[in-house]
C-alpha cells in the first residue's frame, strides 16, 4: 500500500493527515497557533511559526503513523490566504510578518487603487476590485509605510509556497495563491498584469516567475528536511493551493455549478465557474483543478469560527478548564445550552464584523455588535446567537449569486461537528445542508492532489472518497422566524454603518 500527505496551513494552527491510496486516515496532528494583532484590524504571523508548526506535524503524524517512509510516496501543502505574502530578502530570509487576509490597514491605499486606477480597469483585468482584504493594498501599504524595509525586499511568497521553498529549495506560486493577490493577477491570461504592477510600483520580479498548477510537484524534500520530517530524501512535494479551495476538492467538487460553503476561522461560500460573474461584489481566483479553465466565486466571512473561538477564549473560562480537566469540549456544553433555546436566540442579534468585513459588503470600519441584550439573556444565549449571526453571514453571501444556488448547500469544516450549528444554517439559509461524513476540511483534498500530481490517483478515482451524510433539512417555523432576524441583522448594519465609520475615526486619532 502507498500513502499520502496533505498539509494544511490555516489561520490558527497547522494539520497533518497521512491517508493511504483507498481513502483511508491512518494518523493526523494539529498544532495551534496565535495571530498577532498590535493594533485594531491588524493581524499578522510570524512566517517562522508556519514553517515550525508545519514540520512538527508532519513529523508528528509520520511517527505516529508507523509506516516505512519509503512507502510515502508525496505531501501536498495547502495555505491560508497569506494577503501580502511573505516579504523576503536577498537570502530568502523574511524581513517581517507577513500581513495575511484578516488585516485590514490598508484603507488609504485602496482609496488611491480606486482613484487612480478604478475599480472598472480593475474588473476587466483582475475580476476582482479594490479592498483592504486583497494583497495587492497590503504590498502598497507596506511599500508607503515601510521604506527601509520595502528596499530589502526581494520576492513576495503565500505561507504554504514559503514553506514549500523551504522544504524544497524551489521558488513557486500555485494559480490560486497568485490570483487572490487581487490586482496584480490577470484573470484573463492567467499571469501577472505588468500593466497595472507598473501603475502601482511594484516590480514584477517580486512576483515568483514560475506559477504551478496544484497538482504540479514543485520540487523534492531536501536532505535535511527528509531527516527532520522521518520521510525519504526527493519525496515530491506538491502545490495544493489555497486552504478553502482545498477543502473544496476534498468535498470533491470539480465540476462547475455546485455550491459549497467552508467554514473555519473565515467563511468561503464558493460557487466553481467556467463563466465569468461580474459586478456582484464576490472574490474570484483561479480553482485548484483545471486552474485555466476554472474559477472559484467567493463571499463570505471575515470572521466565522474566529469569533467563536473568541467567545469561548474570552467568555467560557469555566467551561474551557473544566475541558482540560478531562470534561468535555466547551464547545459541546455550550452547544447542550443553546439547543434549549429558540430560534433568534430570545431577541438577540449579533454582527459578526470583528475583523471588519469582506464580500458582500466591503467595509473595512464594519464592527463586531450585540443587539438586543437584555436582564433575561444568559452566556447561551449570547452563544446561540453568535452561532446565527455566522448563518446571517451565509445567507448574505448567497444572495449575491442567488441564481447560481442549486438544491442544497455542501457544507465543511469545523462547523460540521456541531449538530446544532448545522440545523441553525438549515433554519436560517432555508436551503437543505448537505455534509461529509468524513470530517472535510483542506486536507483531504491536499491528499487528493498529491495522489494526482504523483500520479498514484486520477481525478476518477477521488471523486469516488467522498460520501456525503444525508440530507438536514430547514425546520419551516424556524426558517420564518429567522426571515424576520435576517431583515434586522441587515437593517441594524445599514443603520449603523456611518456610526462605525465615526468609531474607527475615533479610534485612529487615538493612537
């Protein structure tokens, strides 16, 4: 039997599985980490700690594995939307924290972006607009801002192609990773736009030159990095891509047409398209399979399972010491709470812009809110609406490509452990929710394409992983009342959007 790596880069941690060439799950390890915010809507990460995190899972999960390295035949390494990526120097050495998709800084440059170039250039072009969310603001604020440090700068990587090199020695962009860049991509060509890097300053030689397909093996591990992981010298090493594309892939999603939502610390609601979709406010990137031809359609969440590992980290310490003394997960007690409760949570909405928001609303000074307190409201109830306020999100993000919805919705990532939360994205999207069995998230699918790029898999053989569980249909009641919520979560957005805007004013002249 031959086995597989698929390495996941994510927002707060790093997880390895070893799967063998059937499909099956032989060892897996995570390892957690932090994201620095310094300063409000700023959120950086040491690229070191990528690299660390990665290597220690991987060993972790080889070890534990048991199995003769030779009969590991590939690792496929997926990453987090890494927004600027990561600036390195002459010798490769990172000359500051990478500034990843969360951040929003960058408002005064996407305010020139729109000025100078606007946003119609920018949407023939790159399909895509002018936000703080996109790398392309991030490499101009870091350029406006940090001179000294933008004069060192050689190259700019996404977090897994970084980690990829460092594994490697090979220098690599995969399709994906280069595209979500924004403004700097072309769409049309699928290659950098000289046209409008030279409008905005940024040379084209800090763009990798060789951009991958992610199922293109990039290079081999290295002598040394084979000994640290427990794995064999040369064994390939293959793209992936972007971590939510991934996850797609691991729901095995290659066709055009079918509807997925990824949930981990941010929100991906996809379509995959071989169609352009213009002027509807959603981020597009080139897909992880047939790269070319294919794009991946998305709006979504600045923060999802993020501000619910916030609530629990801030506002659970009972429940989360009575889970390191052996109970059980904070989040199943807490779930056992709010499942008591009725849908809209007793009259509470929550906003859950805590990081500013991406698509569909595009607003940097959006505002993490509790709407409705009152003397009657307990911690459950704050955390069921917390949990809605992630479905609002969704069914948001859905109406933008509306006509594009199938049946049902596929749904993945950490959110489908949780048999309340699935029924609340049922109740509030209307829609029937469809989930794997197998717990998706990216790295599945990076074990999809290692298969392939190693050649030990063909795209027929993956698709048959996949077995989805059945059918959670909307409860009807609930899908009415929470029709009334979603009006008010919006409603309570336009209303308070100029006071937000004051808010982050406020805020920044006083630093």
């Amino acid at each position: 039997m031959k086995y597989l790596i698929g390495t996941d880069i994510g927002t707060s941690g790093t997880k390895t599985i070893i799967m063998d060439t059937n499909g099956k799950l032989i060892a897996q390890d995570l390892q957690e980490y932090d994201i620095i915010t310094e300063k409000p809507l700023w959120a950086e990460q040491w690229p070191e700690v990528w690299l660390q995190a990665a290597k220690t899972s991987i060993k972790n999960a080889v070890a534990a594995s048991k199995l003769d390295a030779a009969d590991i035949k590939g690792i496929a390494i997926s990453g987090l939307y890494g927004g600027s990526g990561i600036p390195l120097d002459k010798d490769m050495t990172p000359i500051r924290p990478c500034m990843i998709w969360m951040d929003r800084r960058a408002d005064k440059e996407t305010e020139w972006v729109l000025n100078n170039i606007g946003e119609e250039k920018l949407l023939e072009i790159t399909h895509n607009g002018a936000d703080p969310y996109y790398g392309y603001t991030k490499i101009l604020w870091y350029k406006n801002n940090e001179p000294e440090n933008w004069n060192k700068t050689k190259l700019f990587l996404p977090p897994n192609d970084y980690v990829i090199y460092k594994f490697t020695n090979e220098i690599a962009i995969d399709y994906s990773s280069a595209g979500n860049i924004g403004g700097i991509f072309d769409m049309n060509t699928r290659t950098w736009s000289e046209t409008l890097m030279k409008e905005m300053g940024i040379p084209l030689d800090m763009m990798p030159e060789r951009i991958v397909e992610s199922t293109d093996i990039v290079g081999g591990l290295t002598k040394q990095i084979a000994a640290e992981l427990g794995l064999i010298e040369n064994t390939p090493v293959i793209a992936s891509g972007i971590d939510c594309g991934a996850a797609n892939i691991g729901l095995g999603v290659f066709e055009p047409g079918i509807f997925a939502a990824a949930i981990g610390t941010s929100m991906c609601a996809a379509l995959i398209s071989d169609k352009p979709i213009k002027g509807k406010g959603l981020i597009v990137w080139p897909y992880l399979y047939n790269a070319k031809k294919l794009s991946y359609y998305f709006a979504g969440g600045a923060t999802a399972g993020a501000i619910i590992k916030w609530f629990r980290n801030t506002l659970c310490d009972l429940e989360v010491e009575l889970e390191k003394d052996g109970g059980p997960s904070a989040y199943y007690v807490l779930d056992k709470l709010a499942e008591k409760l009725p849908a809209g949570s007793d009259g509470l909405i929550v906003l859950p812009y805590f990081m500013g928001e991406r698509s569909p609303i595009w607003d940097t000074d959006a505002k993490g809110t509790i709407i409705g307190l009152s003397l009657r409201h307990t911690k459950a109830h704050i955390y069921r609406a917390f949990l809605e306020a992630v479905a609002y999100s969704l069914r948001d993000a859905m109406n933008a490509m509306n006509e594009n919805i199938g049946e049902s919705i596929l749904l993945a990532g950490g959110v489908t452990k949780s048999k309340l939360w699935r029924q609340i994205f049922a109740d509030v999207t209307g829609y029937p929710i469809v989930c794997p069995l197998q717990d998706v998230e990216a790295n599945i699918g990076d074990v999809m394409l290692a298969g392939i790029g190693t050649g030990l898999l063909t795209f027929e053989d993956v698709k048959k992983w996949q077995v989805l569980d059945k059918k959670i249909m909307p409860n009807a009641d609930n899908h009415k009342q929470y029709n009334e919520y979603f009006k008010l979560y919006k409603s309570f957005y336009h209303n308070m959007k100029d006071d937000m805007k004051s808010m982050s004013e406020i805020l920044k002249n006083n630093k």
